[in-house]
C-alpha cells in the first residue's frame, strides 16, 4: 500500500493526525505535493458532502471565536462532531499570520469530538484562503458532520465563504454606534441567519433594539432562499444562551433548503464556483511559474515606461499567449 492509500485509509478512519497531514498536504506551496494531493482528494470524494457547511463571519471584535467556542460545545453534547476551519489575515508586508484560534478555543481544541484548523488567508480575498474548499472536504472524509467556517471578518468581501458553505451566519453586536450605520446591505444580504451577539448585562436593551432595527432592515430585502425569510436571534457567548435558538434556526434553515430542492441547487453550485475559481487560479499558478512566460512578461513590463495603457498592454499580452498556445 502506498504512503497516500495509507494515508487516505486512516483519514477515512477519523485519525486525527491523518487529517492533519492531509490539510497540511493539500495546503502545500510545493509544486511536486500538488499531485500527490490531487491523488489523495480523487480517493476521498466519494466520501464527502454529508456535512453541514456553515459560515460564520462578523466584524473584528464581535466574538466569531467565542460564539464558535460556546456554540461548538453545544453542538457536540447534541452528538456531532465539530471542524473549526479558522481564516487569519495574513500580512501583506510580511505573508504572516498570528494563527491564535487554538488559544481562543481552548475547550474545543481539546475535546476529541472537535478539531480546529487556523489558515493563514494568504492573498485570497473573500474572508477565506485558498485551499479551504479541499480541507472541508477532507474533514468531511475525516467523519467531522457540521463544519464551521470563521472567516476573517474584513466586512463587505465575504462572498467567497457564501460560496462554498450551506448556511450563512452573520454575527453582529449591539452598542456599536448608530445602529443603521452597522447595517450593510452587501453582507446582510448574504445571511441565512444573523445572530446578535453579547446580548447581556448593560448590552442586553441594546441588543434587543439592535435586533428589531435589524429585522425591520430584512423585511425590506430580497429574500436569499424563496419562502426563507433571514431570522434574527440573541445570543451571548459568555452566558452561553441562544445556542439552542441558533441550532434550531439552523434545523429549520436545512430543511427548508432540502424540501424546496435549494440545498441540491447550493451543492452543485458550489461545485461549480470551486471549478472555476481553481482553474483561473491554477493558470495564474502555471503563468508565475513559466520561465518563458515570465521572460515576455518582463519585456511587457517594460513597455510602461513609455507611457501605454497598462489595460492595452494585458490585453497584447494575454493575445500573445493565447496564440502561442494555438499555435502549439
């Protein structure tokens, strides 16, 4: 048996060092691993997709991790098995990332009925990195029934994680200022369920209000899944209420979307997004490492100095090589 079946084998199994190895595979800058990983996710497919998918994203400061704490330990007594897929933001000075979501989750990252992942973002725009749809699916082959998604929580950017979850959650928090201010249509409106969190001690009344103001805000938006309107439920992470309220939304969220045949419509749509969002990837990886095509590149570069349209100069480019590819 080679070292990949071995691997896949004990991944199928539930080993937790196995999942790790895998992501870490998948998840590798070095090109002679992307076969390898290729090979490995060819044999774990049919294995995935029963899985709940969820995002969960929210402003800085809002407490992702800690709901994700709190609600994951609800989740897990209810008997699943929880995979925290943790999105930091990476630096673009340096590329680095803190990766601290083990330490703001510490309960969960030692519970065996749970496993938490930090990924740095990377370049990837979207609040997600690169290879976060091939790790759900591993965690999904790995046995993991109800993936939480934290994305980085940059805002209005997070359609990348809408894309490639079931169930969209958006944490909002009370005492932020005027309240119609933390209204964003964008984000709203990618939101199966919003949660308002730290609805306790002297944020209580605010969150309440700040509920009502939300709610009134989605009754006059387009509903995101016919016959679905957006609930919106108080939540403390601390105080550890409204976890059941949120699950339960999230149950009656599933099996709406499975009646109407939208979670059928979601899946293939979210195949479809991760084919085209890996192949304009893949080209721009094949592109950075073409010695020849980096050399016409540099000779492109140089043309800015005359003054031309870098937006003429792309398109000559980019003709240049389709043509060359034809030609071949």
């Amino acid at each position: 048996m080679s070292t990949k079946q071995e691997l896949a084998a004990k991944l199928l199994e539930g080993d937790r060092r196995a999942l790790s190895k895998a992501i870490t595979l998948v998840e590798s800058s070095h090109a002679q691993d992307r076969e390898t990983a290729l090979a490995l996710l060819d044999s774990i497919m049919p294995h995935t997709g029963k899985a709940r998918r969820i995002a969960i994203s929210g402003s800085p400061g809002v407490g992702k991790s800690t709901f994700i704490e709190a609600f994951g330990e609800y989740l897990i007594n209810a008997g699943k098995r929880v995979a925290v897929l943790s999105i930091d933001p990476s630096s673009s000075l340096t590329g680095g990332s803190i990766l601290g979501d083990k330490t703001r989750m510490p309960m969960l990252a030692n519970n065996p009925a749970a496993y938490v992942r930090p990924t740095p973002s990377g370049s990837m725009l979207g609040g997600v990195a690169r290879r976060t749809r091939e790790v759900i699916a591993l965690c999904e082959a790995a046995g993991y029934n109800t993936i939480l998604i934290e994305t980085v929580g940059v805002g209005q950017s997070e359609t990348e994680a809408a894309n490639m979850s079931d169930c969209y959650l958006l944490l909002l928090q009370p005492g932020s200022g005027d309240s119609l201010q933390g209204i964003k249509r964008g984000i709203m409106e990618l939101a199966d369920l919003i949660i308002v969190n730290k609805a306790d001690g002297v944020l209580l009344s605010s969150a309440q209000e700040s509920a009502t103001q939300y709610m009134r805000a989605l009754s006059l938006m387009q509903e995101r899944m016919p016959g679905w309107q957006c609930p919106v439920v108080l939540c403390s992470s601390t105080e550890k209420t409204g976890q059941s309220e949120t699950s339960a939304q999230i149950d009656a969220y599933f099996s709406h979307a499975q009646a109407s045949g939208a979670f059928t419509q979601k899946r293939l749509a979210q195949k479809l997004y991760w084919l085209e969002d890996e192949t304009i990837a893949d080209l721009v990886d094949r592109f950075k490492r073409d010695k020849s095509i980096q050399a016409r590149y540099a000779e492109a570069v140089k043309q800015l100095e005359s003054g031309r349209s870098p937006a003429r100069i792309a398109s000559e480019f980019v003709s240049l090589l389709l043509n060359n590819s034809q030609k071949s």
